[in-house]
C-alpha cells in the first residue's frame, strides 16, 4: 500500500514519473495531432531538473518543525505549481520565479497547528497542498514573496490513514493528506469504497477534493464530494474546528459547508468522517448513439429526471467519443451517451431496461451487443474486473488524458479543458454561444483549433458540460494564447447564466469570474469569517477570499 | 387558491379555527386519554381574545409603511408566539407579556428592505414570521422589549406567488411567503409540485422551510429542503445576496448554505428558484411488521444502503403504529416499517419487490393484502385520490396531530416531541438512553407517562428518529415539568452522539444544547457574519447566532 506513496512524483508535469509518456510515444502524439490540427509540430525534450534555477530559500524553521521541512530544489519545484496546462507550461520552461521558501511535510494534525502557528507568529504565509493536482492555480505563491516574509507549502500527503472504519454505518474517519489509491487501500479489505474518482484520483487527496468541492465518480446523485461528508476536522490559525459526526442535521447553518470549497484559505483539512459505499457487484452498461447532441442531451434530461439515477451518464460529441471512448460510428453533430448502473444490493436489469426505453423515445439507438448485464458474485465484487464498451474505454481514456496533456505541451500544442454546470433551459444557448467565442478566439489567436464537449454530470434541473480545447501554439506564446482563449471561455459562460466552475475549484485563474458570479453580500459574509478564524491573513492568500 | 389564505388563522393554537377540535371531541380525547394514563382529565374551554391584556404598542410607524402595519390585540396575539407545546399553553393560558408592538404584512420585496431600514435605523428588532409553526421558540420576542425601543413582526405571508416556471428544468421561482397549499396550488396546473410535506404543511411557508432546514416528505434521499434549492434571494440590513440559479457548483463554499438554517438571523428570504418534481403516477406500498424495534432498525438500515430509495420508510414502534398508522396487530416491543416508492416515470413494482426481499431477511412480514401497487394512469396523475393501509391512515393521522395536540393543552396533559439524528452504530445506545433518561424524568416530574419512537428519515449511513411524549399534568405546573422532561432529553440526546434538531430548528428551545453541538470556531465565523451583514443585530435576536 504505501508502495503507491513511493513512487516518484513529476516535478514538473502530471503524477509519477514512471507514467509520463516516454520520448518516442511524445513523437508519436505529436504526428496525430499534426495531422488533425494540420500543422507542423515538433515535439521538445523534457526538462532537466538541473537546469532550474530557484530564487534562495529566505526562511530557517525552528529546530522543532527543521526535521518536517525541506529546501531541496526538487521539491520546492514540485510545489511551486498545480497542475493546470499554464503550471506545466510553466514547469516545462523551468520559469520558477516564485517556489514555496519551504516545503513543510507534517506527520500528524499537532505539526499542522505547530506549523501554523509558527507561520502566523513570523507572518509567512503558509499554502495547503494536498496531491497538487489544482488546475486553476490554487496551491502556487505568486505575488506571496513580496507581501510576505516567508511561503511554506505544507504538504499533507503523510496524514495519509483511515484511521477507523464503521462497517455498520458505512462510513470511515479518514486522513485529510490520503491520496485516492491509498484510501482505496485501505478500504478494500472491509469491502468498502469511497467510490470518488476524478480524473486526479491517483494524484489528489481526501482534503484536497473536500477543499475544493471536487466532482467524482457518479455523473448522477452524489455528484460532488460535499453529499459524502459526515463530519469534518479543520485546523485555523485560532483554533480546531470539529463537527459532529451524523447522518443529517437541521442545527444551524451547516458547519461544513463552510469548509467544503474554501480551498485552503480557512483551514487545513485534517480528518473527515466520510460516507462510503458497499463495492458494487452487478452492473449494466450500453452505448447509446444520437444523431445530435441536442437529442442526446434531451434524452440526458429526461434520465437525470426519470429517478433511475444512473450511476455513468456522460454525454460525449463526436469528437469526444472518438478520442475518449474509442467510439468511431458516432455521425458528425451526433453524441454518444455512456450510460451505466452499479449496484451492491440488486441486479440492474430492471433499471437499464426502463433507461434503455427513454432514450428510445429520443432516437437513442445501441448497436447489437452494446448492452452489457454483469454479475461479479459475492466473492468477485469489486473486483475490478476489465469493463468492456464504450464504457471500459472511456475510463481508461479518462485516466491517462492528464500523462497526454503533457505530450501535448512537449509538443507546443496549447490543451484547455473548462467545465461549467447550468440549467436545462439555458443549456441550448450555453452550449451555442460557449463554443461560438472559444472558437472565434481559437480562429483568432491561434488560427483554428479544436472544441469538443461532454456532460460530466447530470442533475434533475441541469447539466455540468466540460469543454475540451487543443490548439496549436505559437513557440514562446502559449500562455498568452491560452489567457486569451481562457477569458473568451469565462465571459462566454458567465453570460450564459453558468458558473465558472463546476468541479475544478476557483483558484487564481478562476477568480475574476468568481468574484463577479458570488453575491456581494456572501463575499463581505465570507471576507468576515476570513477575518476571524485567520487574522494574520496566512493562509492561501488570494484564493476563494 | 386565495381562499385558503383567507381561513381565519387560531390565535392561540394550531392551524385554523374551523380545524380545531370542537368541545365535544375534546372531551371525547379527554376520556381516551385518561384510560390510557390512568388519571383523571378535566377538560377546560378554549382561551377567549377578549380576556387577552397586551402591553401597549410603543412605537408608530412612518407613515409610508403605516398601510403594511396592525396593532390589533388578535394579530399581536398570533404574532407572539411560535406553536410549540410551551406557546400552545402559554396562548392558551392568555399569558402574552411580550408581543411584538406591531405585525408588519410587506407585500413585496421593496416593503421588506423598507420595513429593515427602518427598524435598523431606529433601533428596533425585527423578527421575520412565516407560517409561525415554530416549535422551537423561534420566532418571540422574550427579552427583547427590554434591549429594543421596538419589536416589530415581520409577517411574510403576502409575498405568497409563484413568478415563474421553467418546466424544462423543472424549477420555479417562488416567493418565501408562500404557504404549502398555497404554493402547491400554483404550481399543479402545470404537472408539477415541491413535494416539501413537513408535518406544518398547511401553516408554514417555503422561506420558513429553509431558514429552518426543514424535513419533508422524502424519507430518504431528498429529507431536507436544503437539496431543492437552486438559488435564493435574501434581504440583510446591508443588501440584497442573489445566488446564480444552478444544478450544482464548485464555486468557493455555497452561498445558500451559509443562510439555509440561519433562522432569520442574517436575512429574509424573498424568493427562491426551488427544484420541482413531476407529480407521481405510480406508487407502491406495504405495512411490513417486525417482532422487535431492533429487527425493524436493521431492516430500514438496510433498505438505506440498498440504493432503492423508498420514498416512504418510516419505522414506528408499536404505540406509534396504534396511535397515528391505526395497526393494532404489531406486537408489543415490534415495529411498523410504513414503506412507499411513487415515481411519475415508472411502475414501481421491481423497486417494491426488492424491498420486500430486503426486509423479509430480518424478519419482516407483510399481512395478505397489505402490498399495494397502483398506476393512477396519466389523467389522474398526482389526483390525490385516497392512500390505503397503514399509509394512508399514517398521513391523515399526521396532518391532525398538532390539532389534536391543542385539545391535549386543554386536557392539561403534557404533549412533547423531540428529534434527532445520529449514525447507524450509535442508534441502539441511543434510543436505549434516550428512552431510559425521558421515562426518569416522567417518573420523576409526572409520577409517569408514554414515550413512543418512529423514524422519520433515513440515510445511508444513520436515521433521524422521533420521540413523542405523552404525561399527565399538574394544574399550573405543566411548562416547569416540560421544561425538565425536555432538558433530560437534549441532554441525552446530546451524550448519545445525536443532533439536538434534525429538521425542528434551533430556536430558544434548543439553544443551550446547539452551542455545544456546534464547532466554537465555526461559531465565530458565524456571529463575524452577523455582525457584518446585520451591524446593527436587528434580525431575530438571540436565535442561533
């Protein structure tokens, strides 16, 4: 289990280094996408940690805290982004003007007060990170060296246990810094699961995703991260805040909520009570083909309010179900939904066959031997076993997109993926104006390029599409392309009626829409408590407050 | 629909006068009761207005908001208390030695901001009033006229329209002081209804609900209004908060929830954009009985886990399942699981055989003929036509119980109810002290009584079961003896690891126990809140914050 934990991280790009794509498969990508952009493309070398320069590290901790806290550049690099498309760009040009002074690893919640409490005693500020996977720069240090006389990234991944399991509730009191397979780890052998898989699973952390209102496994019903908490336990700079651990309550307004989304600037995340789930044992899936994404996304609308609460219900283009679920037979403007239901308690025949029905009533149609019935049995269930279809081959896809991401930088391609959630009525219009402005931009920044769209998550009163972009770039002008592109995105979606994020977090990158989209009065309601629980302003500076 | 409005509201008692009991049916309850806690029951008549002696009204209004504003002793009256046990006996007693000085009826959004800037700039209280079923002392004025030149009620019972409806998303825009028929009214000529059936259905209005977190229909799944919310609109001292109508969001911690539960503390609530459902066609139901309250817990527990999400699945012990389900046949010690699915989609029958399955492996059974499936078929979609067995007779019996609860006030019985919430593994600690603790103290303060359990929601991971008490008071000592059977109550409620309120709300009632629930820092962030968006602490004083 902890072997996972061993793995050496990429410095500079996504997860572990022995997952990044080597040099011929970055030639490789780089020929496809050439092909389809239509460009040339000329893939780089990867860069050499050696060739970083750091500004000095300014800060000594006290002889307590010395042996959690590193200098060394590797990990002051590794800290110093996320894991957005501009972190990596930025990392793949060794540009590191503002790394963390220090990288602080505690090993339990006493070193993350001591911690903080030696950060607001020297007025540094101190920048929670979890697996560092944030996509909206919301773990970096940019502008914090000026204001600030010290920046410790204080890396949580030790706190990294499920320290109690309730197999009668169903529930488990976890470690803020666990990474996804280290949790699921340890879950596995009371045959229970968080079932909470973003695409930065491998890479990201329970406190992370609670942080951050982070989106996972089921595209209906427990959608986000925030339905699964019990309880949370956050340590302020003035003091722990623990809730107690129930079921549902109406006393008060919620004390999590306040927590869930916060993304570092509150509190430090250090336990959860989390609500988990039997492993599934019977499953069902079918690949349904639309010709229009406009009836597929009705059908969509009418499973999100059917009750039958699939547990996969992605809605992908043309675009997306060739590159991201293998799926070629998907007609130009048409849409493949991948639909799948998961139970530990029943076989799902009855409710694939009623779902199967109300696409059939929007011209969803399956191919012969896309409807797929599954039985693990008691011993097998969870198993794990290869998932066939267009469903197997979206989530291996899904997975391994982030490791291509980086290819793509190698190659000088600019990638872009934005997601968003809005109501059914308004999603028609979302979609035409959001893909009208990326595009208009892409023309005009980059001379064309590439839009695709899926649904990540469906509700009874709306959808949450995700954008993906890939452009070529122009050598030296990426990120200005890509701001470019970003902000046409963000101003096209906020008029739209969605918010600027669904799932991803708001961040830096983020913020200009978000302070616009968020009620005044909420701002000032939130800017107060900022004030009381932190009121030497340390923690995560700039972010969400 | 505008009739409903116009019921003469009881002044002192629950609902509306042509609903309350007549003398007769009082004195026939008086008899039943007596028999049952083997003491004697005197009946007395109802509480006239005219031997109600109010404070005088201290202050007057400017003249613009003179129209919107009564002093009349019958809305003073209504207005001074919430419809607990303790308002119930202190109307019935003509006890009203803090009414507000004057019941305000905005008719609009505008009246509200004027009706805060008026009282905030003279130093007045202002206590938003929706439906006034509190039971929790949540919407009086005790202590208040001593600190405030003024207290004025702010009844919202006008702004009771439905503005507009996206039947595409299934959402409308309603205003908070809408009335439960009220509401239901506006939206059934479209198909559509919230389905939000609080046990004060009739008296409280959509703002009420969530400013209290209220607890509906759904036992499981969707239990708190909470989960219905889109967006909200909220009137505070320093300006309007408006969230963005959306599915879901990622976008830093949700605004709503910073006011969902915050009883009036931090805003008014004008309008809010709630999620709706179709009105079910297919329903399915059964009364499964259990030999033990234990074999009926694990049953529900299971059924929680399962993912088939009854709607109904209420568990009520055997005096429960007498008293309010009509089911004489539970042994005693056994339990009544009153269990429902309904859906507008489809035939229920595979969910409902299932759960039947589930239950069986822990000993429940289901008398012949007491398996219901029905298709109302689409004409008679949501008709309302009769329920039968145990559930019907449940619903009826659950409508009345606070009129009847009125006639037990005039019986000088002593009626309490106390919920809570807590994990599965705690529950049978729980309801073993609970019930030890409440017995004591009626032994104690009433020389004995009755305490009956029923789940009222139930969750994955815990339930939210329902004390209800029945004893025998002593003339003139009855709000002193409640007010030691409800301490013995919260305090082992609390002990036991439950919340004190999972849908009732805070109030005064619960005060003491909820600041030692809730987080001491999140405490903090909360009264920060206040103090920025209420300087002047005008709104509900001394409630929750």
């Amino acid at each position: 289990m902890r072997s996972r934990a061993e793995r050496r991280r990429n410095w500079w790009g996504w997860g572990y280094d022995d997952a990044a794509m080597t040099d011929e498969q970055v030639a490789s990508l780089g020929r496809a996408v050439a092909d389809r952009l239509g460009t040339e493309v000329t893939p780089a070398p990867a860069p050499r940690l050696e060739d970083v320069s750091l500004p000095a590290c300014r800060i000594d901790p006290p002889a307590a805290l010395a042996p959690l806290c590193r200098d060394d550049d590797r990990d002051r690099a590794l800290h110093t982004y996320g894991r957005s498309y501009r972190d990596v760009v930025r990392g793949f040009r060794r540009e590191h003007p503002h790394p963390p002074d220090l990288v602080a690893h505690p090993e339990n919640e006493a070193d993350v007060v001591a911690l903080l409490d030696w950060c607001g005693s020297s007025g540094y500020a101190a920048l929670p990170f979890g697996g560092g996977s944030s996509v909206v720069g919301g773990v970096e240090a940019v502008g914090l060296r000026e204001r600030y006389a010290g920046v410790v990234s204080v890396d949580l991944t030790a706190l990294d246990r499920v320290l109690e399991i309730d197999r009668v509730s169903r529930a488990a009191r976890i470690q803020g810094g666990a990474l996804g397979p280290v949790l699921e780890d340890q879950l596995r052998p009371e045959g229970l699961t968080l079932r909470h898989f973003p695409q930065s699973f491998e890479v990201s952390t329970l406190g992370g995703w609670l942080a951050t209102r982070s989106g996972g496994h089921f595209a209906t019903l427990y959608t986000h991260i925030d339905d699964l908490v019990e309880s949370m336990r956050v340590v302020t700079p003035t003091g722990i805040s623990e809730s107690r651990r129930l079921p549902g309550s109406g006393a008060g307004p919620s004390p999590d909520r306040l927590f869930l989304g916060s993304e570092g600037s509150l509190g430090i995340i250090t336990e959860a009570w989390m609500r988990l789930q039997d492993r599934p044992r019977w499953r069902g899936s079918a690949g349904v083909r639309f010709d229009s994404f406009a009836a597929g996304s009705e059908a969509v609308r009418a499973l999100s309010q059917s009750g039958l609460f699939p547990t996969n219900c992605r809605l992908l283009d043309a675009g997306e179900a060739l590159v991201n679920a293998g799926v070629a037979d998907v007609v130009d403007g048409g849409a493949l939904c991948v639909l799948g239901f998961e139970s530990a308690d029943h076989p799902v025949g009855p409710w694939l066959e009623r779902a199967l029905e109300l696409v059939a009533d929007y011209g969803g149609t399956v191919p012969e031997g896309e409807v797929r019935l599954r039985d693990d049995g008691a011993a097998g269930a969870g198993s794990g076993g290869a998932r066939g279809g267009a469903e197997g081959a979206w989530r291996g896809a899904f997975v391994r997109a982030p490791y291509t991401r980086d290819g793509l930088v190698r190659c000088g391609v600019i990638v872009e993926t934005f997601e968003t959630a809005c109501t059914w009525d308004r999603f028609p219009a979302l979609h035409a104006s959001v893909t009208e402005a990326v595009e208009a931009a892409l023309a005009e920044v980059c001379g064309g390029g590439w839009v695709t769209c899926r649904f990540t998550h469906a509700y009874p009163d709306g959808c949450a599409p995700y954008f993906s972009v890939l452009a070529p770039g122009r050598p030296g002008d990426e990120l200005a392309q890509w701001a470019e592109i970003k902000a046409a995105a963000a101003e096209a979606l906020l008029a739209a009626g969605g918010t600027i994020t669904h799932h991803h977090a708001v961040g830096r990158d983020h913020d200009p829409w978000y302070r616009r989209q968020r009620p005044e009065v909420f701002g000032r309601a939130l800017a107060a408590a900022k004030r009381e629980l932190d009121p030497a302003g340390i923690l995560n500076p700039d972010v969400v407050i």
